[in-house]
C-alpha cells in the first residue's frame, strides 16, 4: 500500500507529534564543555578566532564549572596554556603547573558533581608546538614521547582528574598511561581515548586558544582525511588497550566515522565538534546567515544523531541552559 494510505507527514503535525516520534534528543548530561586556562592571566582574555570564548583564570575557570554544574553538563576537558615552553614541555609534568593547578582547582570547586577531564598531550607544552618530543631529524619520536605521557597522565589523576584524555595520537598511548595509572594506584581513573583523530583544516582556532608555537603540520601522527577503514584500527587498537570510552575528532567532516565507530564500539563513543565547526557557525550567524541558535542545535543533534553518545562543544553550557528551558 502507499498513498494515502501513507503520509509520513502524519506524524510531524504538531510540535507536540513531532516531540512524541523524534528518534534522538538532546540532554546536557550528554555534553562536555572544553575549557582553556592560560597561566598568569588577571582577567579572562578573549579568543578572536572563536567569539564567546576565553582563555580563563583560575576565578573565572572555577565559576564556568560550577555553572555547567548548575546547567546539568556532564563534564569539562581541560587544557592549560603555560607560561614558558621547551622542547620536552617540562612544565606539563609540574605538579603546581597551569593544568595540574587547574585540575585540583576545579575539583575544589565541584567535587564529583561534574567529570573532569584533562588533555594529555604535549603541543601546548612544546616551544615547537607538536604533541610529542622530536628526535634529531626533527620527527615526531613515538616511544620517547611515551614516557612523558605516562608522567603527565599519572600527575593529572594525582591533581583529581576524573577522565584522562590523551589527544596526541602516538601509537601504543593507551595501554602505556594505562599501565602507569595501575602502578600508581589510579585504577578508578578513566581514560578516553582520542582514537581516531584527523588531520584537520578545522583546528585553526584551537590554535590560537592554546597559541600554538607549531610549524608545520601534524600529518605524520594524526589520521589522514582520505582514509575510513583505517579509524576502526584505531579504534580496536586502543579498546585492546584499555580505553574507557574512544572518541572521534573532528565532529562535522567526519559522521561516517563517527558512525562507523559508534556501530562497532562497546564502550560509550565521543566526538569533538571542534573551534572550526564553532567559529563557522558564529561567523556565518554574526553575518545574519543563518539562525544561530537554530543551526547550534541542529549540529550537535546530527552528531548525537550520527551515534555519539557525548558530545564536546564549546557551546555545552549554552545549549544547556536552552534545554533546560525548553
């Protein structure tokens, strides 16, 4: 049978009908909120690239946790900006350093009621701006970076985070923090692993927030944009060792994956809509393009839509509060 015995449109009459039948919906639990805080900052500094967003002090850092708190948003993911920078990123490991500093902060401030996150990873560490330390061809050197990420893992569980996120895609990452979380006695602490994460045109922005001291390009380590198959390696690889939950990055350009992962994973799976999915949006609604809040949420749904169980977004809190009131 077909028409009229059919007409889908029957089900979309009403705001109420179309409440009733929607196959996805948005809650703030399901959504985390990236947050910058930049060492030695006395007011909150503007990002450019990304309007809305700052690079935080420790009083206005502790006050958007305690307002996602408020807002119901399930968690934060931290990155922290250092005043001085060297080849090794020394001050990732310092136990009164910008981040570890700022994890216990929050902690402080919100205990259990919110999950903190921590970025383990190196580049805004680094006075050459990469996610690992280079050998002396000027290469990314995998094991050696390795090490360091088991030190800042373990330092960042020992500050209070709740969820480790290492973001610097070196092979084997996984299952070497993993293993220095359980020799240190952090067998509660969890790790998202950024599993499949791209090399991507859309992290301008970011690069500012954290000023990025890089030179050219992160292609040797992040995934190529061409490839598909190969985020399911990934991803297998780093559930082999460990991951609490995997993540897919960038969010907008890459829904098959984020798709494709969410099939297949048996754990909860994230994804990043990252500064430049942000900052297309705000530009495009700055310029009367398109409704802004309208086009916020249609984003975030269709990545909820495409199979992430979480979502990280610089609008978090904001489109909390609009669930909130709707």
């Amino acid at each position: 049978m077909s028409f009229p015995q059919h007409r889908p449109r029957r089900l979309r009459t009403t705001p109420a009908m179309r409440r009733l039948t929607a196959e996805n919906r948005l809650a703030p639990a399901e959504l985390i909120l990236p947050a910058f805080i930049r060492e030695g900052l006395s007011e909150p500094n503007p990002i450019g690239s990304m309007p809305g967003v700052v690079q935080h002090t420790t009083e206005t850092l502790k006050r958007a946790a305690a307002e996602a708190v408020e807002l119901g948003v399930g968690g934060i993911m931290l990155f922290g900006i250092p005043a001085a920078r060297d080849a090794q990123g020394t001050a990732s490991l310092d136990p009164d350093g910008v981040l570890n500093k700022a994890i216990r902060d929050v902690r402080a401030e919100v205990g259990d009621d919110l999950v903190v996150m921590s970025d383990v990873c190196l580049d805004e560490f680094t006075d050459h701006g990469h996610c690992g330390v280079l050998d002396a061809d000027g290469y990314v050197d995998n094991d050696a970076t390795l090490e360091i990420y088991a030190r800042m893992a373990v330092a960042q569980a020992d500050a209070g985070a709740h969820v480790l996120g290492p973001s610097g895609m070196m092979d084997g990452q996984i299952g070497v923090i993993r293993d220095a979380l359980e020799d240190a006695g952090h067998v509660n602490t969890a790790v998202i692993a950024y599993a499949a994460k791209y090399a991507s045109a859309f992290y301008g922005p970011f690069r500012e927030a954290v000023d990025s001291q890089l030179k050219g390009d992160r292609r040797t380590y992040q995934m190529d944009a061409a490839n598909r198959r190969e985020a399911i390696q990934e991803v297998e690889l780093d559930l082999a060792e460990g991951a609490d939950m995997v993540m897919v990055k960038p969010a907008m350009s890459y829904l098959d994956v984020l798709a494709d992962v969410a099939d297949m994973s048996p754990v909860p799976v994230a994804a990043y809509q990252i500064s430049g999915e942000y900052a297309m949006i705000e530009a495009a609604a700055a310029n009367g393009w398109i409704d802004r809040r309208a086009a916020i949420t249609e984003s975030v749904l269709g990545i909820r839509r495409a199979g992430a169980n979480m979502v990280l977004t610089y609008w978090a809190s904001e489109l909390a509060g609009w669930l909130k009131e709707s």
